[in-house]
C-alpha cells in the first residue's frame, strides 16, 4: 500500500475504482518469517510539557481512600486495556483507532519515560485488547483478527516485531457483521491455557434473525479457543458488550463486565459485574436487557430458564469496561483478592455517572460487593475530565489506570497515613 | 470512468436539491445559542465544539446546518442506523435538530496537510465532493479531514455493504477493496483539522 500512497493521484483512483486488483503484500507475512520490512519510524509521545502538567491538575481533585496516592505514569493517546509484560519491561496498551503503544519505564522511577507505537509496519484496526501469557507471547484480539507476537517484551525495541496469526482477518467474526461500536474486545489466558476473547455483539438490542448466527460464533459472547487458533468454542452467551475479563486467580473462574441496553430510561437497566462458574452458561441478553430488567423488543418472550444473572449489579448506564483482580500485597488486606474496575462513564445520560474506579469484594456465595474507590473525573458542569477504561497491576501491587478522553495512564499507591 | 461518476454526480445532485427542499421545508429556523445549551447531549462524544472525542463519532463542527440535520433526520426516521445515534435522535424534535446543526455549523473548520504530503497526492476518487484536504466542496458531503481511521473505514465499509445508503457514495464503496478503503481513509485521517471557536 506504500507504494500507492507514493504514487500518482491517478494510479491511486484507477486501483480505488477497479475490482479484481492483486491483493497487496500484508507486512504479517514478512514478519512471520522473521523478514525486515524495511519500516524504521515510530512515533513517539511527549511525556512532559502542558499537556502532561494538565492532566496532573485533573488528578489533584481525584479522591481515593486514606493512605492512597494517584499519580501520572504516562501520556498515552486514546488509552485503552493494557497488558503488563511478565517480565515487568514494558506496559503494551490498546486503542480503539489504528495504533498499540508500548510504555516503558527504564529507569524504575514508576513513571514512564518512554511511549512509542508498538510494531509500526503493521495495520491494526481496532486493537483494543491486548493481553499476555505468563511466558511472554502477547496476544492483540482486534476488530476482526487476533495475532500473537512472541517475546514481544524483547522484540518491542525494533519496528519489526515476531508476529503470527492466531485468528486470521475476517475469521474472528463474518465480515458482515463487522461493525465499529461493541467492537473493543479484551482477552485473557484461561487456567486451561486457552485464550480467551469479548466478544460484543453490534446492536443497542438484536433482532431475532440474528440469534443463531451470533449464538454459533460467540457474538455477544466470550469465546475461547487454543493459543495456536484451534479448538474454538462458544464460552458464554446472553452478553451484550462485555468489555472487561479476569481470571480469579483462586477458582480460576471467569469474572467479566458487561454494558447495558441504552434508551430504557436514566436508571434503567443496571450495569453488570458477571461470575462465569463453568463453560456454556446463558447470561441473559437479549431478554433481560441489565440485571432481570426485561427488554421492550423480548417482553413476550420466554427467557431461557438458566439464565445466570449479575454477580453484583452496577449503576445504570455507568458502562463498567476493564477489571483486574488484584493480586499485589501492597494495599490494605480488604482489597486483596477484590476486583478493581474502571467505570468508562455514561454518554446519554441526564446527569453523566461513572467515570470513577470501582472495587469490588467477592462474597462466600458467589456473589459480589461494590463500591467507587477513585471518582472526581466528572466537573461541577457534568463535563468529563477524564474518562478509565482499564485497570492492571504493576509488579510492585500498585494499579495502573487508563482513561481514552485524556490519553493517559495513571497509577495509584498506597503509602499508609 | 472518472468523468462518468463526474456526470452521474451532476445528475445526482440536481435530484438531491429538489428532494432537499422538500425535506427541510418544514424545519424550524435554528437558534445556535440554544442549539449550545441543548449540545450537552451531543458533546460526550462530539465535543462542545465539534472535535470528537471519541474516535467512532465524527468532527462535526463547522459542517453546514443542513447536512447535520439531514443526518439526525435520517437516524430519527431508521434511515441511518447506528447503535448510539438511533437512541439519541429518536428523542429529538425537529427544533432541538434544527438548534444544536445551527449550533455545530456556526464553528470553523479548516484543514493542514501533514509535512511532506502534497494535494497532489490526494485520492482522485474522493476530492470532487470531499476536496483535497478533507473540507467538502459541497453542501451534501460531509468534512472528513482528521476524522480517524476507524470511522472513515466503518463508513465506507457500510456503504460498500449496505448498512448505510447514499446515492452516490453507495456507488463509488461498491467498488473499494479494504486495502483501497484503508488507503482513503489514511490520507484524510492524517490531515489535521482545526475548528475555531464561534463567539
């Protein structure tokens, strides 16, 4: 594509208006088998000046619990999930545009001081969700492909990253069903080994003939298959837009949040946390459109009966996104083993809500508790100051924030009073 | 070719007018003063100004009044699907339309090419309606400089599969493979837009 982009005006509209034309050369091939392509210029993100002094500003009105600070770790643009690396060099991050950035702290001051596009030769589209296995391959699941990038930790540096197709282009979903909204997919590695992918469906509330198309592919569900492409397999169904996954480090069950019908009212229906206690299970859309608040379009029709509803209900509309269980041992022992989760904000609501970090502490039952651990993003005139996707957690038990309206990761530690 | 998509425009456009007329005869006039009050719900995504903040919603400051409303009109009535839009315009009569496109129109748009690139290099297929630098030379197309990637991408791929209709871009998708859309949308979404302030 290159070459068109240097070309003529004129070559460039015959190859737009001609059908038939060669596919051109995808840069994945070259490096699946280790080849320069010949690409050497990131793109790198001023870390200091008055945009970065902005967001500091913003976050002195945040409030979080005593003992705990926040703090800017990196000027990200568009930020949303992240990856930690294993090795704890590098934070990969995701955007719903066409880039994945990889934040670097070299020198362990817990601030970042390098943020520079990830595998510039390749064209992403919405590489929303990166994740890692515990030996370092890096998955990226986008809008309609997920590749693997292998010691991605190592290979970050140059512009020419190891990448293979773990789900090629045009097979994660049909083509026909692609759509730009519900399409930021996150990932995770299941306890099995297995990877597994969010998979939202496109609509505010599908319409029937759409159920055993979506129902076959995992759309408006999780799938999971083996880290090699094969064994796919539907995981869940009944989501709707399900934009946030962890693995309880204890069960090794799958917890994930989903996002709720829009145009039911400011209240209605609840958000959702969701406790997946075993592959197969029903969560409920499109008949119940949040929590066992029933959708006008499936009012009179029959549930499935084993439809398995939220584990903790969440403020309507709020769009709860990216979770992490946290795992560390530097905060307080109440928030070990609770979930943090970021809470992106409303956009069509009356008085915006959300735009905050919520924590959540899993019951004996099952079940789980909630309640906002960072909030301030939104201003005295309801305008958002910010708005947190993601949670993860650095290797020393602080968590990392990101937030796609200021481009920004923060991180947030706990120094006791 | 070129010169017969040129002719099938001119036809085209002519039909547009007169289908136009009718179609806004009946709109209120719009007062951008209140159309700014009414934007709050508009600017989550959009921006109080038009920059969007969100990288599927489009720049729409300082496209023309009408060409906002037109598009509100059409998610209002299902002509235009989209999973936020279909919520939003459905609450909207046809005075908030008319204010918050008066609102939107009364901001300036304008557009820098990125160093090293030409208009020579732009896409021929693209600039009669939507000019070199992505600032429309008409009424009924939209700005598309700085619009993202993503967005130009989803577009033209709904109107290649025909999720979203129009008279002539329909036409000219059709004929796009995703590497010809991805080029197109990479040219106008590395030029960067400016949209000043109205007073």
């Amino acid at each position: 594509m290159k070459r068109l982009l240097l070309g003529t005006a004129s070559l460039l509209a015959v190859t737009a208006l001609a059908q038939a034309q060669a596919p051109v050369p995808e840069n994945l091939e070259k490096l699946s088998n280790f080849q320069t392509t010949g690409t050497s210029e990131f793109t790198f993100v001023d870390q200091t000046g008055d945009y970065a002094d902005g967001i500091k500003k913003t976050l002195e009105r945040i409030k979080l619990p005593d003992g705990f600070k926040i703090g800017l770790y990196a000027v990200v643009p568009d930020a949303r999930h992240m990856a930690v690396g294993p090795q704890g060099i590098v934070t990969f991050v995701g955007t719903r545009k066409d880039k994945v950035w990889s934040v670097t702290d070299r020198n362990k001051d817990r601030v970042a001081d390098e943020v520079k596009d990830f595998a510039p030769s390749l064209k992403f589209a919405i590489p929303n969700g990166p994740c890692f296995s515990k030996d370092g391959f890096l998955y990226i699941a986008e809008q309609n492909r997920v590749l693997v990038y292998p010691a991605a930790e190592f290979f970050y540096e140059s512009p020419d990253v190891a990448a293979f197709n773990v789900v090629k282009q045009g097979e994660l979903i049909p083509p026909t069903e692609e759509s730009y909204n519900h399409t930021a997919r996150v990932c995770d590695i299941g306890p099995d080994g297995k990877l597994y992918i969010t998979l939202g469906q496109p609509f505010n509330v599908p319409a029937p003939e759409k159920a055993d198309l979506y129902n076959k592919w995992g759309i408006g569900g999780i799938i999971r298959l083996n880290t090699d492409g094969t064994g796919r397999e539907v995981f869940a169904t009944g989501v709707r837009n399900s934009v946030g996954m962890d693995i309880d480090p204890k069960t090794g069950d799958v917890w994930f949040t989903d996002n709720q019908v829009d145009g039911m009212g400011d209240d209605i229906p609840p958000g959702e946390l969701n406790h997946a206690t075993a592959a197969g299970q029903n969560f409920g859309f499109p008949w119940y459109g949040g929590g066992n608040v029933r959708t006008n379009e499936y009012k009179n029709d029959e549930p499935p009966a084993d439809v398995v509803f939220p584990a903790a209900e969440q403020v309507a509309h709020a769009a709860d996104l990216g979770m992490k269980f946290y795992t560390g041992k530097m905060f307080p022992a109440k928030y070990q083993g609770a979930i943090f989760s970021a809470q992106h904000g409303s956009w069509n609501r009356t008085t915006p809500v959300g735009a905050r970090v919520m924590v959540s502490y899993v019951n004996e039952d099952g079940t789980a508790t909630s309640e906002p651990f960072a909030e301030g993003w939104i201003d005295e005139n309801g305008e958002y100051l910010g708005r947190p996707v993601d949670v993860a957690e650095l290797r020393d038990g602080s968590i990392l924030v990101s937030d796609d309206l200021a481009g920004a990761i923060y991180r947030i530690w706990y120094e006791g009073n | 070719m070129l010169r017969s998509v040129i002719l099938a425009l001119g036809g085209v456009f002519l039909a547009q007018g007169v289908l136009n007329q009718s179609a806004f005869a009946q709109m209120p006039a719009g007062d951008p003063a209140e159309g700014r009050k009414k934007a709050t719900m508009c600017r989550t995504c959009h921006g109080i100004e038009g920059l969007a903040k969100i990288p599927i919603a489009p720049n729409i400051g300082g496209e023309p009044a009408s060409y906002i409303s037109r598009q509100l009109i059409a998610f209002r009535a299902g002509a235009r699907t989209h999973e936020m839009m279909s919520v939003v315009a459905k609450s909207l009569d046809d005075q908030t339309i008319a204010d918050v496109a008066a609102w939107y129109a009364e901001q300036k748009a304008s557009a820098t090419l990125p160093a090293g690139k030409t208009d020579a290099q732009a896409p021929e297929t693209c600039v009669a309606c939507h000019g070199t630098e992505g600032i429309a030379t008409m009424e009924d197309a939209p700005n598309l400089a700085g619009e993202t990637v993503m967005y130009l991408d989803t577009q033209l791929k709904a109107f290649r599969g025909g999720k979203r209709t129009h008279e002539i871009m329909s036409d000219i998708a059709a004929d796009l493979s995703d590497e010809d859309i991805r080029e197109l949308a990479e040219w106008y979404s590395g030029i960067k837009l400016n949209i000043e302030k109205a007073k």
